[in-house]
C-alpha cells in the first residue's frame, strides 16, 4: 500500500537534513546578511541545496553549521581556518562511528 502524501511531508519535516529554509530566513534567524551566507557558499564552508528554480536552500544541519561558522570567526578564526576545524570535526565524527562499529563487531564475536 502507497504512503499517505501527509506522512511523507510530516516524514520530511522531521528530517534535519531536507532543505527548506530560504537564504532570506536563515540570513534573519542568524542575524548577518544574506550575502554573507552566500559567499559561505561561494568558499565551500556550506552547501546548501538548490531549488528546482536554483534558489539556495538550507536544512537544519546546514543552519547549525552555519552557527558554528559564526561562533568561529567571531573568535577570530579565518575562513581557511574554519573549513580545517570543520574537516577536522568531521573526521573525529567518522572515527568516532567506526570505532563503534568495531565495537559492536567485537563484541558480537563474543
């Protein structure tokens, strides 16, 4: 039997990672101006999602990196600076999750 549309929207809307938020709505919640989350664009420290007209759309992830950006370089950090802490957190994260992996591996063996 085929999903119900409303689940499928209500499936979406709790998904952290759809993109919805316009570049004008995240601009006001974080309080900079849009042109700032466009050039955090234009350097790959964000990849919000395109529209279907390629209007920016950002999800809640995308909204949070974006305020760890911020916290960032109000802390002085530089934009190079920043893409190496994000990688670097990222690549904490993915060790983080193998390591658990590993363990559960491990421990499954027993």
């Amino acid at each position: 039997m085929p999903e119900k549309p409303e689940r499928q929207e209500s499936e979406a809307l709790d998904d952290s990672s759809a993109p919805f938020y316009t570049v004008g709505q995240v601009a006001e919640v974080l309080g900079v101006p849009a042109a700032a989350l466009r050039r955090l664009d234009e350097q790959e420290i964000v990849s919000p999602g395109r529209s279907e007209g390629g209007q920016r759309r950002y999800s809640r992830d995308e909204v949070e990196r974006l305020r760890e950006v911020l916290a960032l370089t109000d802390q002085g950090v530089t934009l190079p600076g920043v893409r190496e802490v994000l990688a670097l957190r990222q690549r904490i994260s993915d060790l983080e999750e193998e390591i658990a992996q590993l363990k559960d591996e491990a421990s499954d063996g027993d």
